[in-house]
C-alpha cells in the first residue's frame, strides 16, 4: 500500500508508507494528488511527452523537509498545470532534497490543496526499517 | 482529555474551561454554545486545539470559539486570540492558508417573482462567466507588475479601472484595502500562483448563491442595508486562492526557523510564530495584507463577472446589483480595545470567525454607521444564509462572530452516505438550480454534513454577539468544481 485516507471533520489527512525515504516521499507526493483527485489529462493530449521538472528543496529537518518538498510540489503543479507521479532523487538527506519529478499535464482537480501543515505531522521509521509518514492538508 | 465537568457554565450561550485547566494555558477557554451542541464538540479535537491556542504569547483576556467551531489545525475552526501588539506574537498559521476567504453580499431591486422565469438562464450565464480557475474558463494572464498594483490597491485598484463602483470599496471591510500591504514582503512564488486566479472561484466549499430574502427580523436595521423580503440577493464565498495559500505557507516555514532565536514556544508547531513587533514578524503583517488585498479584488472581479451576466440575461436597464458589504472571515487586524482599564493595541487573529463591528465604530461605513456592521453568515450548500448586524456586546468576543454552520462530518463519511447525485436531486426537489462542471466534490459539500446554521446563529444572536437582520434562502447554488 502506498498511502491511505485517514479521518479528520474538515481536511484531508494521509499516512503514506516506504520501504525508505525515497519511496516514502514519492507515495507521499502521489498519495496528496490522488485523495484530493488531482487527474491528468491522459493518452492523446499527452502522448509521448512525459514531463521532467527539476525539484530542490532545503529545510530545518526531516518533517520540515516533507512538508516543504510537497508545498514545492502543489507550486510546480499549479504554475504549470501539471501533476506528478514519480520522483527520481540526486540527492535526499534530512535537510535537503535534488531531483527531478516525472508528469502528466493536468486535467481537473476535485478539491484544490490550499497548505500543506504541521499540523499532528509525523516521520518516523518502523522497527521494520520501513517508513511511515502523517500529513494534514488544508483543502 | 476535555470532560463536561471541565466547563464552567457563564449563560445558556456561554462557557469556560479556566486557565487552570492546563499549565501552559495564559488565559481560559471560551466557547459560545447551546447546552445542546456542547455535547457535540467533544466529538472531535477542537476543544484541544482551542486550549492550544490559549497558549500563545500575548492573548489577552480569553481564547474563544464560536459556536460553529470544528476541528481544524493549529487553532479550531471558530477561533479567535486577540494578541497583545507590545509582546505578542504574530501567527500566520493561525489565520490559516486561505488569507481573507470572505463574503460578499450584493443586492438588487428585484423581487423573486421578477426573475424567476430567468433564473435557470442567470445561473448558466453566471457559471459560464465566472471560472472556477482550475483550468476552465477565462485565462487571462496578468504581468508582476500587474500583479503588485493588486496587492498594492486591492478592490480599490480594480474599481479605479472600472471593473466596479465607488460604492463597492464603500461598502467593504477596510474599503478592500489594508495600506499596511508590502509587495516587496511577497515571494515570487505567490505573485506567480496569482497571476491567472483574479476573478475565480477556486473549489471546496466556495460558491456563489442567487438567493431571496425570506424573512426579516429587524426592519428598521434591514432598511438601513437596503434588504426587503423576496429581494433577489446574490451571495460570493471565496478568498486569496493560490496566492494568499503560497504567502502563508512561506511564512509559516520562515517563522518556523526562527522560533529558537526568539525563544518562543507554543504546543503546536502550526502556530509558527515570531514577535508581532519584529521585522520579520511586521514582514509577514505586510505580506498577509497583500494577500488580503488579493482576495478583495479576487471578490471584486466576480462580482463584475455577475454583472456581466445578470446584465446579458435582464438587459441594460436592468436593476443595479449593489455591493452591501464585503467581509473576511481568516484575517489578522490591528485593533484597539480596553483591557484592564487602558487602550491596548492588539492583533486579532480570526479563523473562521467574522468581524462583527458596533453602532457608531468609524471603521464602517457611514451609511451603516448608526445601526452597525452588517456581518455575511453562509449556510451549508441549499441551506439558509443570514445578515446579522455586530452589536456593542460584542466587544467581549473583540467584536467576532460565527463565519458558517461549520462541518459535523467528515468529507469522506459525506461522500460514503450520500451521492453527489442524490445532493444535487435533493436540492432539485426543493426548487433550488444547481450548476457546477462535475458532481464530484458536492456529495462532500452535502448539507447533512454541517451543523444546522438556524441553530449556530440563534447562539451568536441570543449571546449578543451580533443580531439577526435577514434570512436568506436560495434560489440557484453555482459551484466552481
């Protein structure tokens, strides 16, 4: 399982799995567009251009870093209308992240994410040594 | 954990959990609610989050939530801190992504019986004219500098290049533009989201509503706002979109970074905040007034795509949609109030919380000025709407009010009782038009999915906060999504 919906009243409210960091961060990024709907304009429109955008991120630490690198995210895919599925890293430390996200351009949004929050935000690794991420979202 | 014997009861409308309740807290808890919705809000963590945000650095007097409050982040849904200016702090995650999300209420001379053979053709035509801004409709993309003379000028700017009347900046909270702006404060980032949303809607629960008048509650006063019953009115909820969500998401990771240099703690990292009376924190002032201004100008340009519309559709000649007022409800102000015997600058952080101004306060409009502010209530999507007037008893609530019925239900348990289908065929039945591109997203907006909004303002009313003036009911709902 990449991700799943948890409850919360009024916002949207994920917990995404990894087997590591990297993996973690992606389902992270796919698990925030597909449970507010993001949807791609699939097949003829796109066919054959896969969309490449350079990410770089910097931040305090680790849940900061999460945080940060999806509040990139929904920016790359708001100014440029696209959405994302996969991210291909160079560099992803505690503080900093170098990459570059693999697309679709973007067709309709559900509900559009107006933050990413700290709020009851939560990384952590398992005894598994796999990862485990909380996020709030404000939609 | 929050029990019932927790709370002090100081009326029917209102009660108190004491500062003792928690070390940390600075000041107690209040909470504007009937006896019977109390029982509800132990449903969810709005009561924690409420003791959370008695902790911040310079609340002065009581931390309160209003009675449509719900579980949110950092502060509930429905709450308000008033911080002290000389040693507070200043918290952009407080007042939340979407800076200025607000109402606008514009009237006209029609009764309903003069538009209702029309009406199917104004919601098409109001639907088609205003985008949702998610990649349908008008694209128009403004430059940086374009962009900066908005954030600058807000609505004023947009009434000075005819895209609206005098009267609407009149009629509007800080006449739609906080001078305190700073574009300089502003990221390029957020500039960048702005350049193609004025003018749009956004999703989730933002709507425009063609609504009439069902019933007034205080003649003299709806007089004085120009309201008679079976008056077409037509009400706009949206706020900063894009940009206003990129200024508080820089400035939450800015402050967030400099919490140790100042020392400062709270017990939820969403409150990031830094000294009001710091640079950094007189930046983030400056760019949430930016914001702000944004979303003035955002309400602005729609209400000039209705009239676009509503002319198309009634001709020329057509009766004049006049602006009533214009109000935020996720703000951060400057205002004075008497605590403790002396005048006491402070910055009233309102989340979810409407600013609800007294007869005689010279921040509203003269024409207001003898009866009050009048303060835009929205129902939940096909329920009613109020207009209530802000009261001098409100001072005890620093002159806030509820902002809407507030979520009972969580989107996902909507959307797992009742179709989008189902909502929109229920309102159908009731007479009410429905226009939206798609039906995901309204089974989420369903009106079982809030608190009852009679219920919510009947506690602000018999509080005294505000008063009722006029019910509102819908006519035509038009969802951006």
């Amino acid at each position: 399982m990449k991700y799943e919906i948890l409850e919360h009243k009024a916002d949207l409210k994920i917990r995404a799995f990894g087997k590591d960091k990297s993996e973690l961060f992606e389902n992270a990024m796919i698990g925030m567009f597909e449970s507010a709907k993001y949807e791609p304009a699939f097949a003829e429109a796109t066919a054959g251009k896969e969309i490449k955008k350079e990410i770089k991120v910097s931040s305090l630490d680790l849940p900061s870093l999460l945080v940060d690198f999806l509040s990139e995210v929904l920016y790359l895919s708001e100014i440029n209308h696209e959405i994302y599925h996969q991210i291909q890293f160079r560099k992803l430390t505690n503080k900093n992240i170098e990459g570059n996200l693999f697309g679709e351009k973007l067709k309709t949004i559900e509900v559009i994410i107006k933050g990413v929050t700290y709020h009851s935000l939560d990384i952590h690794q398992k005894k598994d040594k796999s990862w485990e991420a909380t996020i709030l979202f404000d939609i | 954990m929050i029990f019932r014997k927790d709370f002090k009861k100081i009326s029917d409308w209102l009660w108190e959990i004491p500062k003792s309740f928690r070390q940390d807290m600075r000041v107690p808890a209040r909470v504007y609610v009937s006896e019977k919705m109390l029982e509800d809000i132990f449903r969810d963590r709005s009561l924690d989050q409420l003791i959370n945000l008695t902790c911040l650095p310079g609340i002065q007097k009581y931390g309160l939530a209003m009675p449509d409050m719900h579980e949110g982040y950092s502060s509930p849904i429905g709450g308000v801190a008033a911080i002290r200016i000389s040693d507070g702090i200043i918290s952009p995650g407080m007042q939340g992504y979407d800076v200025n999300c607000g109402m606008k209420l514009l009237r006209s001379d029609y009764l309903e019986k003069d538009i209702k053979p029309n009406l199917e053709n104004l919601a098409t035509e109001i639907q088609k004219e205003v985008p949702s801004g998610l990649g349908r409709g008008r694209q128009i993309k403004l430059s940086i500098e374009q962009i900066n003379k908005i954030l600058e000028g807000g609505a004023k700017r947009l009434v000075e290049q005819g895209y609206g009347e005098k009267e609407d900046v009149e009629n509007c909270e800080g006449n739609g533009r906080l001078d305190w702006a700073d574009t300089s404060a502003v990221s390029s980032y957020a500039k960048n989201r702005g350049r193609d949303q004025v003018g749009t809607l956004g999703s989730g629960n933002h709507f425009l509503e063609v609504q009439k008048v069902e019933e007034i509650f205080d003649a003299k006063i709806a007089e004085v706002f120009g309201l008679f019953r079976d008056q077409v009115v037509i009400m706009i909820h949206t706020g900063s979109r894009g940009l206003g969500h990129q200024v508080a998401t820089d400035y939450i990771k800015e402050f967030m970074g400099l919490m140790g240099k100042y020392k400062i703690q709270v017990p939820d990292r969403e409150f990031a905040c830094v000294p009001y009376d710091s640079p950094e924190g007189q930046r983030g002032l400056a760019a949430s007034a930016c914001a702000a201004n944004y979303a003035w100008a955002n309400r602005q340009m729609i209400t000039h795509f209705i009239r676009k519309a509503w002319k198309s559709v009634f001709g020329e000649k057509a009766s004049q949609l006049v602006a009533l007022y214009d109000v935020a409800h996720n703000i951060i102000k400057k205002e004075k109030y008497i605590i403790d015997g002396k005048e006491t600058g402070v910055a009233v952080h309102r989340k979810g919380a409407t600013r609800a101004f007294p007869p005689g306060h010279p921040e509203i409009p003269e024409k207001y000025r003898s009866v009050g502010q009048p303060v835009l209530i929205p129902g939940s999507m096909g329920t009613a709407s109020y207009v209530l007037v802000g009261t001098k008893k409100g001072e005890e609530a620093f002159y806030s009010t509820c902002h809407g019925a507030g979520r009972t239900m969580s989107r996902h348990e909507a959307m797992r009782r009742v179709s989008g289908q189902e909502v929109v065929k229920s309102l159908e039945s009731k007479g009410i038009i429905v226009k939206c591109w798609s039906q995901r997203g309204i089974a989420e907006e369903a009106p079982m999915a809030y608190k009852n909004i009679d219920e919510v303002v009947e506690v602000v009313h018999n509080a005294g906060l505000s008063k009722k003036v006029a019910r509102l009911v819908p006519l035509a709902v038009i969802k951006g999504e």
